[in-house]
C-alpha cells in the first residue's frame, strides 16, 4: 500500500475518516456498477406498461409536450428541468409510455450507483457501500419511482451525484488541491439541477456549504494567522477556502437552478423575463401551497415512517390484464431502517470527534431535516413518495449498522436482513412492476393492513 496523500488536519476535522493507506485494493467500484447495472435492466423490463398514464403523469406529461411546442405554460408550480428530460425523450424515442419512463429509468439507475460511490468515499466501508446498494435496489420506493414520469427521480439522481461529489471533494482521491476543486464545482452543478428538477432536496442543499465552514472554523481555532474566510491551507479541502467554497457550494448552484428556467423565456404566451424570475419564485410557492383539496392518498410523515399509508399508482385492467402499481416501501427494511437511525444517533453524539461518529450523525440528521420539515410544513396534501429521498438516508443508516456488524463477525443480521429484503422484493414484485395478476382482486394478496388497500 502507498503512504496517504493526506495531511493531519484533513484527517482529524473532516465529517470523513481519511485513508491511512490507499483505498483503490478495497474500492467496491465493480459491485457499484453491478448492482446498478441489474437494477436497471429489471426496472426497463416491462417499463412500457401500463401503455396509459398513470397517478401524476396525468400532470407532467402535458407539461412536457408544452415544452417541445413552447406554445405556453402548463404545472407552472414546479420548476422546468425534470419536465424537460421527459421531452426530450419523447423527441428522441416517441411520445409513449416507454418514452416517458426512460429518464427516469436511467436516472434510477444513474442515482443508485451514485450513492453507492457516495457512501464509499463517506466511510470507506466495502461493506456498507454493497449492503447499501442492495438495500436501495429492494426497498421498494427507489425501483418504483424509477418507472414511473415523475419529476422526483431527477431531483434524487442529480442529488445523489451531488453528494457523491461532494464526498469526493472532502476525501479528494488524487490529492491535488484542483481535484477537491473540481469535485465542488460539480457538487454545486449537479445540485442546482437537483433544484431545477423538484424542490424536495432544497434543504440538503446549504449543508455542504455550511459543514465546510464548520470544518474551516475548526481547523483554524486557536490560530492567529490567516483568516477564516481567506485562508486556503487548512481543512477540510486545503487549496480551497472559504469564500471560493461559497462560490462553488452557494451562488453556482442558484446559479445552475436559474439556469434551468431558460425554455420558459421562449413560450410563444407570457414568457418569462430576468425581471419576473425572482417573483416567479413566489408564484410557484403559492401555487404548490394552494392545493387545499383532500386526496384518498394523501398522507403524514409519521405515516411515512410507519410505513402505513402507500398510495396505488395504478390498479385497473390495462393492456390485456388486471394490474397493480402499490407505491409501498419493502415492509422489513423501511422499518428496520428506524432502530439503525437510533444506533447513528447514539453513536454520532458518543463518537462526535471521530470521522465514523460524524458520518453517523450526519446521516441521521440528514433523515431528521428532511422528514422534520415535512412534519412543520404546512403543505395542506402530502404524499408517501415525498419520503423517497429521506428513505435515502434510512437506508444508508441500515448499511452501516449492518457493515459495523459484519466487520465485527456478528453476520446473522445482515443475512436476515437480506433474505427479508429480497424475498419481499420478489414476493411483491408484480404489485410493484405492473405485472399481470390473476384475479381482479388480487390486491387483497399485497395489501395485510387495511390501511394499504
């Protein structure tokens, strides 16, 4: 093994361990793509069907064909991007339900092996990055929303790029102060187009901004020299500082997200103008908070965490057979993801000095922001797919648990856990897929609570 790259100062004050010796031997880098790779081909299997629309796609498909014929605006509530890359796939492979899913087919599959690599680079951890993966690619939510044309997968893909880049950045494999730059910039990229897709991700946006000043301020405490601002030797990412961290972490992204506006300037009715962005804004808020009207469907956080309230994307007679699409998360790891948070929780607060116990905590509270404000929000109609992205980080606070286990050789967890998650995965996988069922009330097969059906 070669000698680490990386100075005392990075290893004690990132929310990062930092390699002793070169991690490249133990980079689960095949079993990233692998796992991403045969997640993909089974949500492209039958992503055509249903050949009709289904649950929002009602909403964003018109949108989207609004935006190949700019003729004028249509679900003005939610930003341009997502919407976008629906069109351009109806362009490029027709206007039919296969064209529709395929970004987010992709993006599925883009964003699951970004997460991996992200939780890699986090902790270093082979086990946890695979367990991770797996976990993600059985939980339900994620292979669900990967075939279907919502707006939400753009929003957790480039999320997921953004924090993949933003781990590369504070643990910068090739030592060089221009790589940590580049790693930010792209982290600032990918997160003003996770904005310009959905604003659910908005609150993870200001953390790698904020964590890097938390990391600066402690790398130069007790220092007379230099300021915090402009100094560029110290942690996390020496070679950067401050004041070009919040050109990379806080105006480029603004930036990526105004940027994403631009096809509403060429709307043959009411474009939109620089003067209006800002007051488009507003616009866009009122109208997502204007919808006041119950929905059978609708939902609350606590729903969320129970995993008791999905919602039935599809359930009818459709091409040739009766089908189901029951947005569900796996009923095993979506509850056995809550204790891990707690094991997180416990050990971030114990071990907080530590590199592992900042990762733990960071993925806990990173679930607490995001289903906290949801629980505040005073959004009237909330639904169970606005759980997917913190389901990111119940999932990521799963793996670790279950790594530190099996590194540790008590391995009986992990097994179960994995026998349960893909049994399930496989059990409900044509209530989850669009498969053709045998009865016209084979829902009563999926559904064990009464708060499913």
């Amino acid at each position: 093994m070669g000698a680490s790259p990386y100075s005392t100062a990075q290893m004690t004050l990132s929310p990062i361990d930092r390699p002793r010796e070169s991690p490249s031997a133990r980079d689960p880098a095949l079993w990233c793509v692998g796992i991403a790779a045969a997640f993909l081909a089974v949500v492209m299997h039958r992503l055509a069907i249903p050949s009709t629309t289904m649950f929002d796609e009602v909403h964003y498909l018109p949108a989207a064909r609004r935006l190949i014929d700019l003729t004028a605006r249509l679900n003005p509530e939610h930003p341009l991007l997502a919407k976008q890359l629906i069109a351009w796939s109806m362009q490029a492979i027709g206007d039919t339900a296969f064209g529709w899913r395929f970004p987010s087919a992709v993006l599925g599959g883009i964003g699951l092996w970004a997460m991996m690599r992200s939780l890699w680079w986090a902790s270093l951890s082979r086990t946890a990055t695979i367990l991770f993966g797996l976990l993600m690619a059985t939980n339900f939510i994620w292979f669900m929303m990967s075939r279907i044309a919502l707006l939400d997968m753009a929003m957790g893909a480039f999320m997921a790029l953004a924090v993949w880049q933003w781990a590369c950045a504070w643990r910068n494999p090739s030592g060089k102060p221009g790589g940590a730059r580049q790693h930010l910039v792209l982290t600032g990229l990918f997160m003003g187009l996770s904005l310009g897709a959905k604003w659910n991700g908005a609150l993870l946006v200001p953390l790698p901004g904020l964590i890097f000043a938390l990391n600066r301020w402690e790398a130069l405490k007790g220092r007379r020299s230099g300021l915090l601002w402009a100094s560029r030797q110290a942690g996390p990412v020496p070679g950067v500082s401050l004041a070009e961290a919040a050109l990379w972490l806080g105006a480029l992204p603004l930036l990526v997200y105004f940027a994403t506006f631009l096809p509403a300037f060429f709307y043959e009715k009411d474009p939109l103008t620089v003067g209006r962005l800002i007051e488009w804004q507003r616009y866009m808020l009122q109208l997502q908070d204007s919808v006041k009207k119950p929905h059978t469907y609708m939902s609350v956080w606590w729903q969320w965490m129970a995993n008791i309230r999905p919602i039935w994307f599809l359930y009818e007679k459709v091409d040739g057979a009766q089908r189901g699409v029951l947005m569900l998360g796996n009923p095993f790891t979506m509850l056995a993801g809550l204790p891990a948070l707690l094991f997180c929780a416990w050990d971030g607060f114990k071990g907080v000095k530590t590199g592992t116990g900042r990762l733990h905590l960071l993925v806990f509270a990173a679930y607490a922001l995001l289903v906290g404000f949801w629980a505040i929000n005073g959004k009237p109609v909330q639904f169970y797919y606005h759980y997917m992205l913190a389901s990111c980080f119940l999932m990521a606070a799963l793996a670790l648990v279950l790594a530190e286990w099996w590194d540790l050789g008590l391995r009986w967890p992990t097994k179960v856990t994995l026998v349960l998650a893909f049994g399930l995965f496989i059990g409900f996988y044509p209530i989850i897929s669009a498969g053709e069922l045998p009865r016209k009330d084979s829902y009563r097969d999926y559904t064990w609570l009464n708060s499913w059906k």
